[in-house]
C-alpha cells in the first residue's frame, strides 16, 4: 500500500497535557515532537530541519499566514504579512488612474480575503472587487480602477494602518436590551429600545437609483448600530430583532450584491469594529415585530422617545427625516 501526502502544506499539530481524574491537567504529555517524527518517519514524509522551517511544540506559533496565540486565545497577522499587503494595498490607491489587469486584482482580492480571518469586518469591504474582477474575461484584458473599488480600497488601507492588528477568539458576551428594528416602504424605519422608541419618514425619492425595501430594512439595522455607538457600548455582542431575511442574510455574509445595500453594511462594520462591538440580528416574524407600527407612522408616547440623538450619515441625510 503506499501513502500519497502533499508533503508541502503546513501542518500543526495540538499538545493537550494529561488529565488525571483526581488533579484535573498535569504539565505532564504523552507525546513529544519525536513521537511523531518517528512515526511519519517510515513513511517517507519529508519535514524540513527545524532549523529551516517549523519549530517544537510552544504556546503561540505561525499557521496558514497568521500568530496563533493559544493563552492569550488570539490570532494576528504577523508584522512582515501585515507591511507587505498595506504596501499593496496603498500602491493600488495612490496609482488610480494605472489600468490593471486580472492577475493583479486577483491577487490583492484573493490577499484581502484571507486577511478577513483577523479583519472580520472587512467581508462587507469586498464586494465591489469580486464584481471588478468578474468583468475580466482574460488575463490580457486590462481595465482602469473604479471608484467603487478605490472606496474600499481605502477603507482598507485606514484599517491596515492601525499597527499590530489582531482579533480576540474568545465570544463576546452577548446581550439582549429590547432592540427592534423594522421600514416599511409606505412610511419609513423604526426603531424600538424596549419601551423607547425613534422613527424616520422616508422622503420622497428614496426608491430610486436601486434602493429598494431591502436597503431600508438594512438601514434599520445600521441606525440601532447608529444607537449602540452613540450609546458607548463596547466589547459585547447584542441582539437585535429584524423581520427581514435577506438584510439578516446580508449581515452575515458581510456583503451584499446591491451597492447601495453594501454601502449600509460597510457604515455599520465600520462603526462597529473601533468598539469591539458586534450585533447579532435575529429574525422574528412581522405581526410579531415590536417596531412595525413605527415603520408605518404611528409614533409612540411622547415621553418614551429615545433620548439619545442618532446623527443619520450624510449618505443617508437625502433619504430620511427624523419625525
């Protein structure tokens, strides 16, 4: 029988200490890195010299292109990855009008991507370079940068600039204060915080150019975001009920195909991330949505109005007032 391995990805290999039923984990192991050198040995898999590359068994190592810090329960992105991707990233930005070809933003798409592992919020800042990159029918075709592109691309660039970027893996706490958010299209977006409430008219013209139902549930969303900033919470994760599959969907994602949906997504990321904050929108049905009669034009009680000022984005100032 022979054994076929692709001896040239990485592997990592976990040391877990012994458990003893009565002490619980011992500094004790019943394996070492010779035990397995000794076993891949016969087997003709060729490691490289530590001395090269890899190393023994310790508490934080490299892995795929990222620091893994076990005690700590992080990942970051080393400081010669983290340098070289802001150079790529900054020399595309400073050269806008350079026509480039596939390979190229394939390259920084494919880089950006994988970086997402630590810059979770960076999902909905890719959209408009995957559809840049579909319009490439080969790799001879060149193509100037779009706005849309150089937009996200320097989104990208304020965040690589932020030194030693890296990115809890422990669970935020997760909270649940009451938040409700719905729109609809024969009035506007509400928004209900237990008892206290906010709403916005949506004006005349808001429904064009692709903006449509979806992208004011989606706003629903960003103006409780809007809420919690304004609010000063941080490192927590807080539900939000919202009675739109697709604008859930889309949060998820971290992305949506319609651009002006995306747009909304990218505000909302972008003021999560400084906070350390995350929402998790959590669907529930429309004759139970606490916020729908909001969404239609029936205010609440004057005394329950949300105290605090929700200061609307001037991207959004043409398409709502606050009532």
């Amino acid at each position: 029988m022979e054994l076929s391995i692709k001896w040239v990805d990485d592997f990592v290999f976990f040391w877990s200490p012994i458990v003893s039923i009565t002490s619980g984990p011992s500094d004790s192991f019943s394996f070492d890195l010779s035990s397995i050198l000794n076993i891949t040995e016969p087997l003709g898999i060729p490691w490289h010299p530590l001395s090269k590359k890899g190393h023994d068994f310790q508490h934080s190592f490299n892995y795929v292109g990222f620091a893994w810090d076990i005690p700590s329960r992080s990942v970051s992105l080393p400081c010669d990855k983290h340098l070289r991707l802001l150079d790529k990233v900054s020399a595309m930005v400073m050269s806008p009008v350079q026509p480039v070809n596939k390979h190229t933003v394939a390259s920084i798409h494919g880089s950006l991507q994988h970086v997402t592992v630590v810059y979770q919020q960076g999902h909905s800042h890719l959209s408009a370079l995957s559809n840049f990159l579909s319009k490439f029918p080969n790799e001879h075709v060149v193509h100037h940068i779009p706005n849309s592109c150089l937009s996200l691309l320097s989104w990208w660039k304020k965040a690589l600039a932020v030194p030693n970027p890296s990115r809890s893996l422990i669970p935020l706490p997760e909270y649940d204060l009451n938040i409700w958010v719905d729109a609809s299209s024969s009035w506007g977006v509400g928004l209900l915080v237990s008892d206290r409430w906010a709403s916005w008219q949506l004006l005349s013209g808001w429904n064009t150019c692709g903006r449509d139902i979806g992208w004011a549930e989606t706003v629903a969303i960003e103006l409780a975001v809007l809420w919690l900033s304004d609010c000063g919470w941080h490192d927590a994760c807080v539900k939000v009920h919202c009675d739109n599959t697709s604008a859930i969907a889309s949060f998820w994602k971290g992305r949506s195909r319609n651009i002006h949906r995306n747009d909304s997504l990218c505000r909302t990321t972008t003021l999560l991330v400084p906070s350390n904050l995350s929402i998790c929108p959590t669907y529930v049905s429309s004759s139970s949505n606490r916020a729908d009669p909001l969404s239609r034009g029936l205010s609440g009680q004057p005394g329950l109005r949300l105290s605090s000022l929700v200061v609307l984005p001037k991207e959004l100032i043409p398409f709502l007032n606050r009532t």
